[in-house]
C-alpha cells in the first residue's frame, strides 16, 4: 500500500487547483495529523478554511511520539512536525511537504519529501493533468506560493512543456 503523510501546503496548493482528486487518484492512504487539519481549517493568510479531515481519502492520525513533535518544533512549525514523526512512525511512502526547511529535516531522518510540485509531476506522468506551467503560474500570483526560477525550469522540463 502507498501510504503517504501530508503537511498543510501539498492539500492547501492542490485544493485552491481544484485539484485534490489527484491525491486519491496517486496514493492509496494519504494521513494527516491533527496540527495540519487545524492549519487547513484555520488558514493564517486569509485564505478559505479546507476541511480535510472530510475527505474520504484523508484520514486523520495523530503521531504518538510527542517528544519527538516537540524536537521537530524546535526548528519547524507543529504541522511539519507532526507530519515528519507520523510520517516516520507509519513507515510512509513519502511525506507532502513544500517547505525548504521541513524538507531538509524530512530527508535528514530517512524521509523522501514530496512537494506539491512533484505531486503534480506525478499526475502529468500519469496522464490526470495536461499543463503543469500554468497551475504554477495560478499558484503563484493567487496563493502566493514561492516558485524559484530554477525549480519551475526544472518542473517544466521534467514535464515536457
């Protein structure tokens, strides 16, 4: 089974494309943890709250190592840090997540990071999209959602457009 933990950017990103069908369609469990149901309920930026914890695909599992969300929440925020121990303590396949940071953190303890972005990669290899460019582009000028130059240019190749 290909079970996956996301933090909050991957279904914030891929629910303001309207696209949050991939994740069923990519992932057969995909998990998130209790601190990442409340920043999609409760966005900080403005944005529309996502109910997450109602999608049927989405399940909602605490991590049990507190000590070790507490070590994560050190240097990330509680979603990240719950993501990246509940993803460790499941044994996932990769943990959603976009942030530099948490990223690093994510790879430093044996995890493969996945971005929103290479959910989207994902789908275009699977034929579930067409374009990636312009989903960035929507991205990035209606959520504000940091693209460097060098990784679109990477993205786009990668995807043929």
């Amino acid at each position: 089974m290909i079970a996956v933990v996301s933090d909050t950017s991957p279904i914030r990103a891929l629910g303001h494309l309207k696209r949050l069908d991939l994740l069923p369609a990519l992932f057969e469990k995909v998990l998130i943890p209790p601190a990442v149901a409340h920043e999609l309920e409760n966005p900080k930026s403005g944005l529309p709250p996502l109910r997450g914890i109602y999608l049927p695909y989405v399940e909602l599992r605490p991590p049990l190592d507190q000590k070790r969300v507490e070590l994560f929440c050190r240097t990330l925020d509680r979603g990240e840090s719950e993501a990246i121990t509940l993803a460790l303590e499941i044994g996932a396949a990769a943990v959603l997540i976009d942030e530099k940071a948490a990223r690093q953190e994510a790879q430093k303890v044996g995890l493969l990071p996945v971005g929103v972005l290479g959910v989207l990669l994902q789908a275009k290899q699977k034929k579930l999209v067409d374009r990636i460019g312009p989903m960035m582009d929507k991205l990035e000028t209606e959520i504000q959602f940091f693209i460097s130059s060098e990784l679109r240019r990477q993205v786009l190749t990668l995807a043929g457009e």
